[in-house]
C-alpha cells in the first residue's frame, strides 16, 4: 500500500505528521509524491480558522470523487467535532485523534490489507509482523520519520490550558501535558548524534512547560549544555509566562537562536481582556524591553529578531482598538507578524460573540498593518548588509541556494558548489529586500 499525508496549520501538525509517517512505514506502506497516486490519504487537519476548515472539505469531497476506493483517514484538530464527523462520515474512512494515531492506525491498516487480501485470493495476507511500539500508547514514543536529516521538530508539551476566547486549541487538543524531560532530551541526543543542525521545541505555551522541578528555562538549559554543533529554537511563547529566568536564558545560552515570537494578539488593553489574554499593553513592551536589554547585556552588538501574532478584526474592535495594535507595531521593531483575520470557531467563548468587523475591514486592517510591518522588515534586513552571518542551507532551485539564518531570515546564495543543503555556511550579505536577504559564501 502507498500512503500520502496532506497537512494543514502550523508546524505542531507537520511534526505530528512525521510520527504518523513513522506509524505508516513501521506497517510497511510506502510514501508516494502526488496524493492521486495513493491507496490511503491522511488528513492532519487545523481548525485554527474556517479557511483551513473549509480547505479539508474541499480536498477530501474531490478525493473520494476521483478516486471512490482510495481510504482516507482524518486526524488533527477536526478530528473529534461531532459536525466535521456528520460532514464527512460517508467519505472518511476514519477519524482518529492524534494522541491514538499509532495503534489506530496500525489496526485500521491491518484490518484493510486483510479485507483486500480475503476479496482477491481468500487468503490472509502475508506481512512482517508490526513492532510492539507501534502499538505504544504513548504517542510521543513513536521516533518520528524527520522531513530532512538537518531540521527536526521535538514537541515538548500538548494542548493547552489558557483558553484564549476566539481559539479553538484548548477545545480540539485538550489540556496541557508536559513530556517528561528525559524523553526530550534522549530524543535530542539521537538527533545530534545524527548530525542534525537545527531543533525546534513546540508547544502551544512552552512557557508553562514543567516536569516535576523542570521548568522551560531549565529544559532549555540542558538541551543546550547537551554537546554538538547545533542551532535550537522554540515556539511558542505566551507572554503571561514570560519569566526573567527565560529572558536570562535565551539571550545567554549559545545554541538558543537570536529569536523571539512573543504573540500580542492586540494592542487595545480591553479587547486583551475580552481575549482572555491576562496581560496588558504595557505588560508586554516591558518584556520586549528586556529581551532586547538581556540580547545587548550577553550577546553585546549580535543582531536578533522579534516576531509576533497579532489578530484583526475580533468582535467588537473599533477603530481606535485597533489602532493601538498598529500602535504596538510601530513601537516594536518587528521582522515578521503573523496576521489572522478574526474567524469564529465553535465552542470558543468568542462563538458566542457578534462577528461585527466586516470581512473588507478586516482584509483593511491586516492591510494597514503589513505596511508597517514592511517598514520594520526593511529596516532591520538593512543592518545585515556587509555583515557575516551562518546560514542553514534548506534547498538548491536552479543554481541557487536557499537558506536560514538564526534570526529566521530568509537567504538566497547562488553558488556552483555542490551538497550544500544541510550544511552551515557563511555567507556575506550584499543585498537586503522586505522579505529576504541575498548573499554570497566566504571561504
Ligand atoms: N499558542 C500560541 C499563542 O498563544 O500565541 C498560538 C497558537 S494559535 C494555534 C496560532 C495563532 O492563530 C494565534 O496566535 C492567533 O493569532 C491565531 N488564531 C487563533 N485562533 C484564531 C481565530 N479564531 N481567528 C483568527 N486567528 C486565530
Ligand atoms: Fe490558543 Fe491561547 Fe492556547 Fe495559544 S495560548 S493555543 S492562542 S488558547
């Protein structure tokens, strides 16, 4: 049998895809490229927004259309809403949790090759026995199978606890549960044993991770004593749980990225509330101030970089609310924000609300904030120009090299030098756009 995964949403998703790659060759299937190709689909769906809801629709309604004995399996976020269910319950063929992913999926696959095998020759099929660990309750035992050799996600936590009034997460992952450190960190050793170049810890609030007397700032501490050349990031941060020992840490650890996303949401101190955010405006520039003191006290002169979230549009924002985000935005030298257009989810207290901010003001608003954004991006991509930095190599397209630095900017390099992707490379910048860096490698 060969298998295709179709992911939506963010990166927690695209790391849960790699177990469930993982699951799928341990039961001997094999990945094909083009999703036509497939005898099963998997959906890892995100029901962030109703965009990527309706998008999973889409697909799976023209699938099951083209090709009507395909099996489709449908986990993430959508996963357990009884209307999704109702929606697709004559074109999925399961809908799995993604904690259960490994034994249901290692039965739902058994139990086909069995059903195919009885129709063709009324025989059972023969296969390799499935390894005990696949049929582990624990999902986070599943060794994942990696997109690259050089880049690898480590989830440090699921669900989340903080119920942020527009946000489905809470709803569709449940609680939050931390994974014992030990586990993370002997899965951090395999990956640099490996020679893996970059780690990035996830979680919906990595702040509040904790293992008996290990909280984040702690883990972080031992994954960057653990030795190796590597880079390590982690996402995402809630600055409710934002402490001095974190800001310490990251500006001071060497193998912590110069990068910080520190989502605001609003700028408005009301409509924070109404969020269920429990910080303030001014709560969080104090943070950004001291991000950018610790960078300057441990790391004097480095270039670092900040990001955020923010949402336009939620119910009720007036004008002059929203005007305190683009306020916030101008005060805060941002290299990249992720703008949502409020989207009601079911469950969430913000269901409840009138969705009053039409789609065109929202579409204006977002508008407005990416020229500031632009302007920031400039600025900062500017003061790389003439400097030397380290690039992870990602990808070649047509004699060019695509690349990351620590602060995530993008960077192109042509170069007629082979098996650059995956290396670390030093590269001088020559050029600055708002969205990316060119440059060139030194010896
Ligand atoms: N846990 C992270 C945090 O607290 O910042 C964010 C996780 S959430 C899945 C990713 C982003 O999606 C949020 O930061 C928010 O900006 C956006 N988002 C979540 N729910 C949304 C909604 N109902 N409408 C629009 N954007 C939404
Ligand atoms: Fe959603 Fe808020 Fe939890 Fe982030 S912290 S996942 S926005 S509920």
């Amino acid at each position: 049998m060969r298998y295709f995964i179709k992911t939506f949403g963010c990166q927690m998703n695209y790391s849960d895809s790699e177990r469930i790659a993982s699951v799928l060759e341990k039961n001997n299937l094999k990945p094909v490229e083009n999703i036509s190709k497939a005898d099963l689909a998997v959906f890892n769906t995100c029901g962030v927004r109703q965009m990527a809801e309706d998008r999973v629709y889409g697909q799976v309604h023209n699938l099951r259309k083209n090709n009507p004995n395909i099996k489709i399996i449908l986990t993430g976020c959508l996963s357990n809403r009884k209307d999704v269910r109702r929606i697709l319950e004559n074109k999925v063929d399961l809908f799995v949790e993604i904690k259960n992913v490994g034994t249901a999926i290692t039965k739902f696959v058994i139990a086909n090759e069995v059903k195919q095998s009885r129709s063709k020759n009324n025989r059972l099929p023969r296969r390799s026995a499935p390894r005990n660990d696949i049929y582990n309750k624990d999902y986070f035992k599943i060794i994942p199978k990696h997109d690259n050799n050089f880049q690898a996600y480590v989830p440090i936590m699921t669900g989340c606890n903080n119920f942020c009034a527009y946000c489905v997460v809470p709803h569709a992952r449940g609680r939050e549960i931390s994974r014992p450190a030990g586990e993370i960190i002997k899965e951090a050793k395999r990956l640099i044993k490996k020679g893996y170049k970059e780690i990035t810890l996830l979680g919906q609030n990595v702040n509040s991770y904790k293992d008996g007397n290990i909280n984040f700032p702690k883990l972080l501490k031992k994954i960057n004593n653990l030795p190796g050349k590597f880079w390590l990031r982690f996402i995402s941060s809630h600055p409710k749980d934002m402490s001095d020992e974190l800001i310490e840490t990251i500006a001071k650890s060497k193998k912590a990225c110069e990068y910080v996303h520190l989502p605001i949401q609003a700028g408005d101190d009301k409509v924070l509330k109404i969020m269920n955010r429990k910080y303030d405006a001014k709560h969080y520039l104090k943070l950004i101030k001291k991000i950018e003191l610790a960078f300057e006290k441990y790391k004097p002169g480095i270039i670092y970089s900040l990001t955020s979230d923010i949402i336009v549009g939620f119910p009720g924002e007036t004008k002059n609310q929203f005007l305190k985000s683009a306020g916030i935005m101008e005060k805060v030298p941002y290299d990249m924000v992720y703008f949502g257009q409020y989207s009601p989810r079911p469950n969430t207290i913000a269901w409840k609300m009138k969705d009053n901010v039409s789609k065109k003001e929202k579409v204006r608003r977002e508008k407005y904030l990416n020229e500031i954004l632009k302007k920031t991006a400039f600025a900062n991509n500017k003061e790389y120009v003439g400097k030397v930095f380290d690039v992870l190599i990602e990808k070649r397209k047509d004699g060019v090299y695509f690349g990351k630095t620590r602060t995530l900017k993008n960077v192109k390099l042509p170069s007629k030098k082979k098996n650059l992707v995956g290396k670390v490379v030093k590269v001088k910048i020559i050029k600055a756009n708002i969205w990316n860096l060119a440059g060139t490698m030194i010896k």
